[in-house]
C-alpha cells in the first residue's frame, strides 16, 4: 500500500532541494570576482533573480541585452525595432559649403524622429577619473560580432554536480533520511 502523505514529504523535500541548488547557481552566476557575470555598468548584475516556483526554481537575467552576453552576438547582426527620439530645439551653426558659400546659423524646432531597425547609444567621453565631456549620441544600425561570456552556462556546470547533496539535505531537514 502507497503512503500519500510520506510520498507528498519526499516530494516536497526533493523540490526544495532543487531550489536550494539553483540558489547556488545563481550566487555563482552572480560572482563577479571569479569572472562570471561582466559588470561594466552593472545593470545586467542587478537585472538577475531567483524565482521559487511550486515544483522547482529558476533563474531570469532581465536586462534586454543579457542574451547577447551570454551567447554573444554574430558579426555585423541587423538591429530590429522602432524607436522614437525627441530631438530639442537647438541651433545650427553656420558653415561654409565647398562651393564657398557660406550658410548662416539656422533656429531648428524641438521634432521628433523616427528610426526604425536602428538605435541610438550614448558615449560619455571621460578624460578623468572625475571628468566626463558632454555625451555623444551616435545611431547605429548593424552590432559588431562578440563572442558569448556564457556566465550563467559555467555556473550551471559548476553547481549543478551538488544536486544530490542538496537533495539529501532537504530530505534530511524533513526527517526523511534513509537510516
């Protein structure tokens, strides 16, 4: 005869050892000094959560271009989207063309354009450690190729060997170890 109520502990005991052991993955994924998850601005860092879930956990980086870090990108991939820029009002300079006239400064009203399949990135040129010039926005339409950092894939390698013992863990916090 089947026990239910013994086989219902054991099977909650086995779930929370498989969230004790992704937990482990994510602490792992998220060390930056063994050179798991890059943190240039640590945006990709802070996008990344444990999430327990009724039969088991998982792991989820957020951050829109965390596919890319961990898989890499392949050369020269085409941007896909809309995006909408408010341009403010400002004012042209005055310039002379190549025929030799000169152009007088023109008062351009604040507009808003449209890129499509293109984005727009900011560069905030630093001279110091303290100094920054005004930022540079600068459209690109095509990402240079990058190979994968594959954080999350190591830390899946590196952790998920400890499963049994954080099962056999859980089972013996239940009361359930075998004698």
């Amino acid at each position: 005869m089947v026990n239910k109520k013994l086989i219902a502990q054991i099977n909650k005991a086995v779930v929370k050892g498989i969230q004790r052991n992704v937990n482990r993955i994510f602490d792992i994924s998220q060390d930056t000094q063994a050179c798991y998850i890059p943190v240039d601005t640590g945006n990709l860092k802070r996008s990344g959560v444990f999430i327990e879930l009724k039969d088991g956990a998982k792991i989820a980086y957020r951050s829109i271009y965390a596919k890319d870090v961990e898989f890499g990108i392949e050369a020269d991939r085409p941007i896909q989207g809309t995006q909408v820029l408010h341009i403010p009002m400002h004012t042209r300079k005055g310039y002379t063309r190549k025929d030799g006239k000169y152009v007088k400064p023109v008062s351009v009203k604040a507009h808003d354009v449209t890129l499509v399949n293109k984005r727009v990135i900011r560069i905030r040129p630093k001279h110091s450690k303290f100094e920054y010039d005004k930022p540079i926005f600068r459209v690109i339409d095509k990402q240079k190729a990058r190979p994968g950092q594959f954080f999350l894939s190591r830390a899946v390698k590196e952790g998920l060997p400890g499963i049994s013992k954080d099962i056999q863990f859980a089972l013996k916090q239940a009361g359930l170890e075998a004698k």
